[in-house]
C-alpha cells in the first residue's frame, strides 16, 4: 500500500513530500468505481492535455486522491469539499513520461464516522498522439433568437487560457458566426458577420480582408463554409435560411427553402457554381476531400411546402472540382437517406481520406436541436456505415478531425439534456473511437453552472495570430465586392434568380 509522510518545516508553512505512502493507512474497499463529476474514467487522453481536474460525488468528511503511472511517486490532491484540482506542472510530466502507458487514480473517501474507505481504482490510456493544441469554438446563449453578448474564442487545450477570437459587443452587436480554418490552420481562418456590417473577414498568411461573396448570379453571401486543404478556395452553400418554432421535443426547426453550392477563390476574389449544384433540389454543407478534387455535400428534394421543408432527410453526394481552372466535375451518389433510414448531415473526411465521419436525424440537417441525433462513421475503403458506439441518448452534433487525423472533437448535450460542450475522442485504424471526455476545466463543476452552449468546435495548431481589435477593424470597414468566375453559365443563374424574384421556386 502506498503511503505518504507529511514533513513540517517552520512554525506556518507546510509541505507535503510525497514518497511511496499515502495519508490514508487503514481503509475498506469498495467494490465499484468512485462517482466523479465530469466522468473521466476508462478513457483515453492526449499526452498534451490540461489537467483532468473533477469532483468527486460520493458522500464524505474528507477526500484523498493518488494519480500515478510507472515509477514516479504520485500526484496526491486532498480535499474536504471533494473537488479535485491536480497541479499541472507535475501532470504534464507524468503524461509526457508515460506515453502509450496508463495512468491510475485511487479515490479515498472518509465517512462521517471517521472511517476511510478506498474505491476500485481508475486506469485511463495516456495516447502516443498529441492533439492539437487549440480549440476555437463560439459561445452562445440558449434562446432561439438571442446573439447578443456572443463570441468566438479559443482555448489552449494544455492548459485553461481562453481568449477571444472577436466578441460582438465590438461590433455594435452583430451576428457573428461560421469560423472555420484550413487544415486546423490558424493562419487560414475566416468568420461571417450578419445583420449590422456584414460581410465574410477572411484571414490568409497574416493578411485580413472583408469580402460580400454574393454576386447578381447566386441565391446569397455564402453561408456554411468549409476550406480546400491548400487553403486557395473554400466552399460554400447559400441559404434561404428559416426558423420555425415548435412544441414537444424539438423547441425549433432550422431550415432551407432554398440552398445552392458555390466556390470562393481566395486569391482572384472570384465566384464558381454551376447548374450541377443549383439543381431543384437543395446543395447543402459542402466540405473537401483531403486530396482537394472533390467535394462532399448533402442534397434534399425541393422544398415543396413548410412540412417538407422541415421534415424532408438529405442525401450525401459528392461532385468533382479543378481549383486550377474553377470548373465543376461529375456527380457521384455516396450515401441515400433511405439506406440510412436518417437525414445526413454535417460530414466530415479524415486527413487520411479513409473515413467520413457524419451526423444522422430523423429529419433535416440542423442536428444541434435534435435530441436524436447521433454520430455515425463511413468507411470509404470499404463502403461500411452505421453509428458509431460513442452516440448518447442526447444530442451528438457537429465534429472536427485533429490535423493528424485520429483525434476528433464533437459537441454534445449528454451531460444534461440542455447545453452543448466539447467531448474529445481518439479514433483508431479500425474506426473504433475511444470513450468521449469533456473539455476540462480548471474549475471541476463549471459545467454545473455554465449556461451558454459551445457551437463549432474547431480544432486548430496554434492560437490565431491577430488580435480581436484587429479583426474588430477590419469588420468595420466596407466589403469587397466578389465576382462571378469565368465560364460560369449565368444565363441559367439569371433566369434561376428570376424565378425567386418571381416568388416561385427558382428551381421550378
């Protein structure tokens, strides 16, 4: 039994040498692992993570924690409340010494009677694979229709610094919304901005610009984004974005009358479609293959009345696409909803180029406000599918692979029914994904009080080189007129906007 020897020097100052004992000599067992608050127990975690901190939920007077691995004396952390804070200077040196090993945790609880007890002790799988070292995310409130006071911020995933991306409230209070990056490039971003001064900020190797993507032959301004690995283009739908309000279940529905592909050329400030993705049906959330020659997206039938709209499920599709020359390739189908038995939505390639990685509903593809949504993984080798056994019985949404591919970041409302938060999860060759743990936080039960939901968790390389003021700066200023590209039909495009102009479909 390891035990620790409590050395005083002085008349006040107390220093707890750790040797190969613990505080805790005379204790019972107790058969089953202790109760703690976030759960992680049975995980595996990246060798450059934040420390794990946790509460522990089992009644007591008195706690004593022990974290160890190989021959290194252990991290002891006592408490009397049951939160559990572990000292990160000595944590990173046990994860980074013990790589492809496991980490123990032994939990003591004293009794109100004065009697100690011990729980089966926690063993936790210390990764090989570093994560990428920042997370971006936005944050935003509950209600439907609340955006002020958000933002989008990142966080140091080794450590507990956050920091502000951009806050609306420095843009008068303007939507702000969709970041994404390049290949977890920090140096690659853009974000849009809605209502008051919008417009898309695009940051390209230390350069800042705003730019209107929507030109006189496309539906809107692009809306869902997603970056070509070079970091030359990113695709784009266009949306007739709607919100309807609902009873039961689903509180809120948001969906396309209308919706369209386009690609935007970072460097020529110029616009492709094509009739191949302004069809009858609606193009939605395009993403690029890791090779960068095609692009995956999701395609439902026209939006007949408001009951399809809401209701209708999405096919995945993936057309292909030369950024040398901006033109638009073939179509190939990938997945039907009716093979599925669910809406797709939100895919996602490894680097790798071996799996998709996508969300199912029951209907449509705004899965954040369906409580049925689940994570489920393709394998492109083989054509294997299904959901993927880290699902919960809450919402399971929007994910994002590391830069090296295996570990991957996804939002979840598992811990309550109620907010979305960040759970990580390492996917191996064979496509088994590790058990999900939750963003840690400094303080063990700041998610106990947290009240705004993470949305887009985004993983990226390092922390976005400029700074909030200015990006703040460039929104403020005008936007820079996109252009329609070269070769694009837009005799179709024009009669396609007439007909919406009209009041009908336009893809009637």
């Amino acid at each position: 039994m390891m035990r620790i020897n409590n050395i005083v020097f002085g008349t006040a100052l107390f220093l707890f040498i750790v040797s190969c004992r613990t505080g805790v000599e005379n204790y019972s067992d107790v058969d089953r692992l202790p109760v703690i608050f976030p759960d992680y127990a049975g995980i595996t975690v990246p060798p450059n993570i934040a420390p794990l901190n946790f509460k522990i939920n089992e009644p007591g007077t008195s706690f004593e924690v022990r974290i160890y691995a190989g021959s290194e004396n252990p991290i002891v952390v006592r408490s009397t409340s049951g939160s559990i804070k572990i000292e990160e200077k000595r944590w990173k040196s046990l994860l980074e010494k013990n790589q492809g090993a496991f980490y123990k945790i032994d939990v003591f609880v004293k009794d109100e009677d004065g009697n100690w007890q011990k729980f089966q002790t926690i063993e936790n799988q210390i990764s090989t694979e570093k994560i990428d070292s920042h997370l971006a995310y936005r944050l935003i409130n509950t209600g439907y229709v609340l955006w002020t006071n958000l933002g989008i911020y990142q966080r140091n995933l080794e450590n507990f610094d956050e920091k502000p991306i951009l806050e609306n409230k420095s843009i008068e209070y303007g939507c702000i919304n969709c970041h994404s990056f390049a290949g977890n490039d920090p140096n690659k971003f853009m974000l849009h901005v809605r209502a008051i001064h919008g417009g898309t900020v695009i940051l390209d190797e230390g350069k800042l610009q705003k730019v209107d993507t929507k030109t006189k032959y496309t539906l809107n301004a692009g809306a869902y984004p997603n970056w070509h690995p070079s970091g030359s283009h990113i695709a784009y739908s266009v949306n007739d974005i709607g919100q309807n309000f609902c009873s039961g279940e689903i509180r809120i529905e948001v969906s396309d009358q209308l919706s369209d592909l386009i690609v935007y050329d970072v460097g020529k400030n110029i616009v492709s479609t094509s009739p191949k993705v302004s069809t009858p049906n609606r193009e939605n959330l395009p993403i690029w293959s890791p090779d960068g020659k095609f692009i995956y997206y999701l395609s439902a039938p026209p939006a007949k009345d408001l009951d399809s709209r809401i209701n209708d499920r999405y096919n995945l599709l993936r057309i292909g696409y030369e950024t040398a020359t901006n033109t638009w390739g073939e179509i190939d189908t990938i997945l039907i909803a009716d093979s599925v038995g669910k809406s797709i939505s939100f895919p996602k390639v490894s680097p790798d180029g071996k799996y998709l990685m996508y969300c199912t509903s029951d209907n449509g593809y705004f899965t954040i406000h369906h409580p049925q949504t689940d994570l489920n993984l393709l394998n492109l080798q083989t054509g294997a599918f299904g959901k993927m056994d880290i699902s919960s019985a809450e919402t399971d949404s929007y994910h994002c692979f590391s830069s090296t591919g295996h570990w991957f970041v996804f939002t979840s409302k598992r811990l309550d029914g109620l907010f979305s938060r960040p759970f990580f999860s390492y996917l191996d060759d064979d496509g088994k994904a590790t058990k999900p743990f939750v963003l840690p936080q400094e303080d063990p039960e700041f998610y106990n009080s947290f009240i705004k939901n993470y949305n887009i968790p985004e993983l990226i390389k390092g922390e976005v080189p400029v700074t909030p003021v200015e990006i703040r700066d460039k929104v403020m200023e005008p936007s820079i007129p996109a252009t329609i590209a070269p070769g694009v039909d837009t005799l179709y495009m024009k009669k396609h906007l007439q007909k919406k102009e009209a009041g009908d479909s336009p893809h009637a």
